[in-house]
C-alpha cells in the first residue's frame, strides 16, 4: 500500500492498480469459453473455422500458455510488489501487457501468419519474466530467482510449440506443451509449498505453520524441472522404467508434503480445502506417469489432465479466489457460490479422468460444462471486485 504515491495511484483506473485485475480476469474469460468452444468444434459444427496448429493444438496450447500463463503473470507481478518493496505493474504499462497478451491469443485463433504468432506469442512470458527479474534483481531477492528461471524456461517451451506450429509438425506442438506443463508443475510445488502451509495455518488460527523441509522443496523443484527437460529432449515421451522411478519419487514426495500440512479443520474452510485437494490431484498425476512408465496399460492423457484440470486449475481458482479477496481490501470469506465452484472444478477432473473410462462422451461433456460452470461463478462473483477500487480506500 505505500509503495506508491497516493495521489498517483489512486488516479489509476481500478482494473490497471495491480496485475491480478486484468490478468485475473483475462485468463479467467479465456477458460470460461475456451473448453465450450473446444467441445463445438470437437463436435463438427465451427464449419471450415481452423485456428494456427489445428483445434486440438489450440486447446492444448491455449489452456496452458493462454489461461495459464495469465494467471501466473498475475500472481507472481502482484505479489513481486510485496516480496521487494518495488512498485507493481501499473497504468498504461500494464494495459501495454495485457493487450499484447489478448493480440497473441486472437493472432492464434483466426490463425494468422505464424512469423506474427511466434513475435506475439513469445514476447509476453519474456516481457514478464523481464518485469520480474528487474525487480527481484534491484533487490538482490536471490529466494526468488527461481521463478525467473522458470518463466524463461516457460517462454522456451513455448518457442517449442510455436516452431512445430512454423513447421506443420504436430510432434514438436504437443512436446512444448508438455514440457510447459511440467514446468507449471514445477513452480505450483514451490510456490504451492510456501502459501498452502502458511494459508492453512491462517486460516485455521493456529500459532504457527508447519515448517519446510528444504531439502525436500529443493528435490521436488529439481524434480519437477527435470520431468520438464525430459519432455523437451523427448525421452519422456516414451515409457521408460528410470523416468517411472522419477516420477514415483515426486508421487511420495507430494503426498509426504500433503500428509505433514493435514488439519482435520481445513475441510471446514472452503478455500483451504480447494488448495489441497488440487495439490492432491497433483500427487496423483505423478502416480498415473509413474503407472504408464512401468507399462500398466493407462492412457497418459488421463494423467495429464489429472495434472491440467485437477492440480493446475485447482490450485488456480483457489488461488485468485483468495488473492483477489485480500488484495481488494475483502476479509477472506469467499462470495456465495465459490464453494460450488470448486465442487464443479473437482467433478470436471474427476469426470475427465476417471467418468471418461466408462462414460466416455457424456463424461466429456460433464467435465465440459463443470469447468465452465466453475469460472463463470469466479466471473460473476470476483469480476465486479477487480473492475473497482479496494473497499479499504487504499490504492491496489
């Protein structure tokens, strides 16, 4: 709060105060409608209406370096502003990312030439991870470095994607994407090991949080990285007895990690149970690789969406429900409607990957209108929040 002049922010428009406003509710808007639209064109009826790559290499991209890579860019240009005293994107500069953000998601959807995709594309996660290591770096914040690293690395798996797009090679797409993922996963376990300890300890009242274990955040963060390389040099993509033992390892690790922050009392909190549960579903996206690796018959598609819907978008819409709260001056008690919105993203997973085994077309459309269901509610309840001013008359 006095990080900036008064004055000057309080003149910013509400939605530009802080990078978790627009961003927030971009990425938001782009789930909400990206899996309907997905589900259509699935079905046949968009007619001859092809984005860059083809549909189904716009809906692996797009949740990933669409939706989700909004949301982090938000969280982490937010949060960048506590962590270092420096001042948060604000103002024209932010309305600059935002919209270079929306240009690569539109040049990829009317499928534009891919020289204008790629520079569109690839300049936001740079641009970010730009914005990001300045700050941390005019303070010497080396603890966060990391999240540098990864954000560029992001920005590389996507260069990935953007190349097999250049080249017509479906392969190198879907291996970008991949990698990505497991790069999320990477950064939802070292940020997840921060906040889900410390908000549970809270939100619960207890007189202090559980304490880390370095040496496992430091495995788990390797790990995570590691899976991501092995995706990206492609023997991950084959099932491989060693990578399954990796696998195994970070399975055991999460769960380690899930079982030391347990309270019997977060169950009565929705917003403490929604992160657990998506760090859950990540455990066990790591159990169904492990599976697939040792050669049990299992679709790694259930794995990676146990990992996409379950554990990244989980731990997202618990994530910005609370932020979004505590950064417009709310108390944390969520709106009416957001402890359905987290029941509906859990069924969405489970339908996906587990309904779909028996139900295989009525589980997708279940799982389809779940998700959508879930961000609507965030967008109705939390939308009005960031287009104004902080209750509290304070500037953010």
């Amino acid at each position: 709060m006095q990080v900036l002049d008064r004055r000057t922010a309080m003149a910013i428009v509400p939605v530009l105060r802080l990078a978790f406003r627009p961003l927030f509710l971009a990425g938001v808007c782009l789930a909400l409608l990206a899996i309907p639209l997905w589900l259509i064109a699935l079905k046949g009826a968009v007619g001859d209406w092809q984005p860059a790559g083809g549909w189904l290499a716009w809906h692996r991209h797009e949740l990933l370096f669409g939706f989700g890579l909004a949301i982090i860019a938000g969280f982490l240009l937010t949060a960048v502003q506590t962590w270092t005293g420096q001042p948060g994107l604000s103002g024209k500069p932010l309305a600059a990312l935002a919209l270079l953000w929306l240009a690569a998601r539109v040049a990829w959807l009317v499928n534009l030439p891919w020289p204008l995709v790629a520079l569109l594309e690839l300049a936001f996660p740079l641009v970010v991870a730009g914005l990001m290591g300045r700050s941390l770096w005019r303070v010497r914040q080396q603890r966060n470095y990391p999240i540098v690293v990864v954000l560029l690395l992001l920005a590389t798996a996507d260069g990935l994607s953007v190349y097999g797009l250049a080249q017509g090679h479906e392969g190198w797409q879907r291996q970008g994407v991949l990698t990505g993922i497991w790069l999320v996963a990477a950064m939802m376990g070292l940020i997840g090991g921060r906040v889900i300890p410390f908000f549970t300890q809270r939100g619960l009242g207890r007189t202090e949080a559980v304490a880390p274990w370095a040496w496992l955040d430091r495995l788990l963060l390797a790990g995570a990285a590691l899976v991501a390389l092995l995706y990206a040099a492609g023997p991950a993509l084959s099932a491989n007895v060693w990578i399954g033992l990796l696998f195994a390892a970070l399975t055991v690790g999460h769960l380690v990690r899930l079982v030391r922050w347990h309270d019997r009392g977060l169950w009565r909190v929705p917003l403490l149970w929604s992160l657990h549960l998506a760090y859950g579903w990540l455990a066990l996206a790591c159990l169904g690789m492990a599976l697939w690796h040792f050669g049990v018959a299992l679709n790694p598609s259930l794995a990676v969406h146990c990992l996409t819907i379950g554990a990244m978008a989980g731990l997202i819409l618990a994530m910005i429900a609370r932020v979004s709260l505590g950064h417009t001056g709310r108390s944390l008690e969520p709106p009416s409607g957001m402890t359905l919105a987290f029941i509906l993203l859990n069924l969405a997973c489970f339908s996906r990957v587990v309904l779909v085994l028996v139900l295989p077309v009525a589980a997708l459309w279940l799982a389809g209108l779940c998700w959508a269901l879930a961000f609507a509610l965030y967008a109705w309840r939390y939308g009005p929040m960031l287009l104004r001013a902080r209750v509290d008359g304070h500037p953010g």
